[in-house]
C-alpha cells in the first residue's frame, strides 16, 4: 500500500521521497479572511478593487494596508463609478466598509452600489452566452481588420474567472439588493458637528483631523489595529473617501491668501497613510487634482500614496468627436504602482490604456487604433485618423507621425 501523502508534500514528492526525511518546505499561512489573496509577485495580502480588470493593471489587486488614489476626471463621473465598485466589492466579500464624502450623502451611496452578476446569469457552460453579456461578440470580418501590431499582444482579462472568488462583475443597470449588506461607517461632512476651534486652527484642517478621528476610532474600536481583537470572523476594513481636497471640504490648497491650508491634505495622507500600515484596512480616495494649479502639491499628493491612477474622461472635450477614440470613453493613466517587499516597483506592460462602459460592465483595455480598412472611407477620414495618431506617440512609435493611414 502506498504512503498517505503529507500535508505540504505533493504525490510525486512522497512517491520519490519515500523513505527519506525529505519534504517540501511549507511556507506560513495567511489569515483565511474572505475576498483576500496572496500576492504570487511578494506575497502581500491583496483584495480586490471590484474592478477585474484594473487589479490585473496594478499587479494582482490592492494591498491590505496600502491608499489608492484615483485622479478624478473632469466631471468626477467615472471616478465616483470605481469608488461604488470598490464598497460593492466589499460588501460582496463580507468586508466592513467607511465611506466619507462632503457632497454626496453616505448612505445614499450605499444604496445605489451596482447589483453582482451571478453565475446563473453568466451560464458557466455556454461561453457564447457568457461574451454576450459582456458585449464581446465579435464579428469574424471584425476581427479580421486588427492591426497586424497588436495581433499578437496579450490581451487584457475580459471575461470573469467562474472558479474564483477573487473579484466580481456588477451590473450598472440594477441596485445592489436590501439583502446584500455590510456593518459600515458613514462620515457626511454637513451632517458632522464642527468642533470647538482653537485660535490658530483652521476650518480645513479640523476637518480633515476630524475624518482622521473617525477612521481611527473605527479601526480601534472595532479591533482592526490588533488592540482589541475581533470576536467575529476576521475581516478587512474599506475605506473610501470622496472628492478629498476639493472645496467641498473647504479646502483650497492653490489658495494664496491662507498658505497655512497648502500643507494640511499632505498631513492627513500621511497620518492616514500610517494608520493604514498598522491596521487591517484599505483605503481608496478620489482627488480633483485637475483643479490643483501647483504642480508641486500633486507631486506630494501621489508620492504620499501608494498606488495612483488617473482618468480622462472624454466628455466635454475635443477627443470625444475624435474618429481614434469613438470606441472607448477616456483614457486611464497609471502614474505609480507600489514597491512592496521588493527593491523595485512593479511595471504595467503598456501605457496606452482606455477604459469604456460596455452595455453594463466598465472595462479597461489596451489602446488600439480603430481597423477602419473599408475601401468606402473616405480620403479626408483617412487624414483625420493619420493625424489623431500623433497622439499615441508612445504607444505607436516614433514613426506614427506619418502622413498615410495607419502607417507604423
């Protein structure tokens, strides 16, 4: 009768180590906490932003004890989206969440969190169902006029993983159900009882070290800095923060007439940044940076955080009638991925990154220019898109100045 194979050891080490002493080194277990994974890249704690996606772009998902920035688009509609994706995934994983805002009332964004996709919907035995969902059905003439240069890049994850856990799909056209629930914490700035002010404390800056206090009471009280363990089943605490730094706060860190206000969002990033680090929690904020003047307070803005992401929305702006970008909705810029348990930081494959609303699902895909190879277009269509080309410099090589249709 064969040996029973050992915890740790797989069949063939048991087959050939029969006898020995040898074993396959077991390496220390995570915490089993629902909706987290270890990072295959340094063995971080990761959960996942609810956005598949764009864990994928940052390395695997979003590490437990690390701030995501996101740079809010023009009109803030885009980055409100991924904060909502980020507290439905939580509540999906069984996670306590904290949302702050200073527009928007908490609870009304935790009632209109996107509704999950479930596997009955996604038909795990039928694919063709499945990318119909998704709105990935493609013609085979379609798929044909693909530019040569991109035929063999990987391609980003589109479909869900049925088998994992790790990360849903939500759907934007329903509400997450009453049933669906999660112990939050809500912080609504006009509804918080401003506190005695000191002489030389400003209206911004107790603000801000009130949303600290409340962070930090949570996270005592409710055991996630080790103080005072959790009786219940190990969780993770998100939060999420909306429109930090904008005047909703009453915070205008470009004004020059209160120098003293240019330094106290820096501050709250990092105290808040440092509690983050002893703690069981993630954080992901959205910041109007575009309306920052000071391109040195930006600077310190993302230095001070450890991931950040940047939107552009085409809304408004002269991209959105360019014949380049008619299948996508803005552009996604990653401007820093964090350095954990390693000398160097994580590197995304591409920059030319885009993001777009397919039907329900907000997907984020690598840049391309459209395969427009029909003999009916027109010469001056043709121009139009040789000369938007100009501005995937990076992404198209220095030869995509070119006069000619899609000369690379």
């Amino acid at each position: 009768m064969a040996a029973p194979c050992h915890r740790g050891v797989s069949a063939g080490d048991d087959a050939v180590g029969t006898g020995t002493s040898f074993k396959r080194k077991v390496r220390g277990k995570f915490p089993a906490i629902p909706g987290t994974r270890p990072s295959v890249h340094n063995g971080q704690l990761l959960v996942s932003t609810g956005v598949p996606s764009l864990d994928h772009i940052i390395g695997g998902g979003l590490a437990v004890g690390t701030l995501l920035l996101i740079e809010e688009d023009t009109y803030g509609t885009y980055s409100h989206l991924l904060l909502k994706y980020f507290l439905a995934e939580g509540v999906i994983s069984g996670h306590e969440v904290f949302v702050a805002s200073a527009n928007d009332d908490p609870t009304d964004t935790l009632q209109d969190l996107p509704a999950p996709l479930t596997d009955e919907i996604l038909r795990q035995n039928d694919p063709k169902s499945t990318k119909e969902a998704f709105g990935h059905v493609e013609d085979s003439q379609d798929m044909m006029k693909i530019a040569w240069r991109y035929q063999n890049m990987p391609k980003m994850e589109a479909l869900p993983i049925l088998s994992s856990r790790f990360g849903h799909y939500y759907d934007l056209s329903k509400t997450m159900p009453l049933e669906m629930s999660a112990k939050s914490h809500r912080f609504f700035l006009p509804h918080v009882k401003p506190p005695n002010q000191k002489e030389n404390v400003s209206e911004v800056t107790c603000n801000y070290n009130q949303l600290l206090e409340a962070i930090q009471r949570v996270v005592h009280q409710e055991g996630y800095d080790g103080s005072n363990p959790q009786k219940r089943p190990k969780t993770v605490l998100r939060v999420g923060i909306e429109s930090l730094g904008s005047v909703l706060w009453g915070d205008d860190i470009c004004s020059h007439e209160r120098p003293e206000n240019q330094h106290s969002l820096t501050r709250f990033l990092y105290a808040l940044r440092g509690l983050l680090r002893t703690s069981l929690s993630v954080c992901v904020i959205t910041v109007p940076t575009h309306l920052i003047q000071n391109e040195a307070i930006t600077t310190r803005v993302r230095n001070l955080s450890d991931t950040v992401v940047g939107l552009e929305s085409f809304i408004g702006s002269e991209m959105e009638a360019n014949p380049l970008y008619k299948d996508y909705h803005g552009l996604l810029h990653v401007h820093q991925i964090p350095r954990l348990n390693s000398l160097i930081s994580d590197v995304a494959d591409t920059k030319d990154l885009a993001f777009k609303l397919k039907r329900k699902i907000f997907a984020i895909e690598r840049l391309h220019l459209p395969p427009d190879l029909s003999d009916t277009v027109s010469r001056s269509s043709k121009q139009d898109l040789a000369g938007s080309a100009k501005l995937l410099s990076s992404g198209c090589g220095p030869a995509a100045g070119g006069q000619k249709h899609l000369d690379f």
